[in-house]
C-alpha cells in the first residue's frame, strides 16, 4: 500500500491506521453508527467532567472504550 495514495481510494479505517503509523493487512470494519455512538459517548463524559477544555482526546478514548464495553456486554 502506497502511503501517498489519496484517502479517497482507500477504505476510512484503513487510511487512518496508515496515518497512525500503522500497516494494517485487512482494514478493522466498524459497526454502522459507531462513530456517532463514540462522540455522543465523548460528549455525555465532556459534560459529566465539567466542561474541560484540553481533553477532548481523552474523552474520545474514554468513550471508545465505553462503548466496547457495552458491545462486549450484549455479545456475551
């Protein structure tokens, strides 16, 4: 895989596991709706921690493993 190929040609997941400095062999398949289920999340912990500026990030990875957890709860 050609790092300088354009993001368009390649699958999202895939493009950005490229940019993180990632090969990936197959490309990680997200659930439909995934995304909007982690911002929502990221969002609900925004607010529960008061507003904070400055970690935005965190709370995005806070959320994402929140959500793992939930769908890891409904496999089991």
């Amino acid at each position: 895989m050609d790092p300088q190929e354009p993001v368009k040609k390649r699958g999202a997941s895939q493009a950005r596991a490229t940019l993180a400095g990632d090969t990936m062999e197959q490309p990680v398949e997200l659930p439909e709706g995934m995304w909007e289920w982690v911002a929502k999340k990221a969002r609900e912990l925004w607010e529960l921690r008061g507003w904070r500026e400055g970690h935005d990030l965190q709370d995005w990875f806070d959320a994402e493993a929140v959500v793992m957890e939930e769908i890891r709860e409904t496999c089991e």
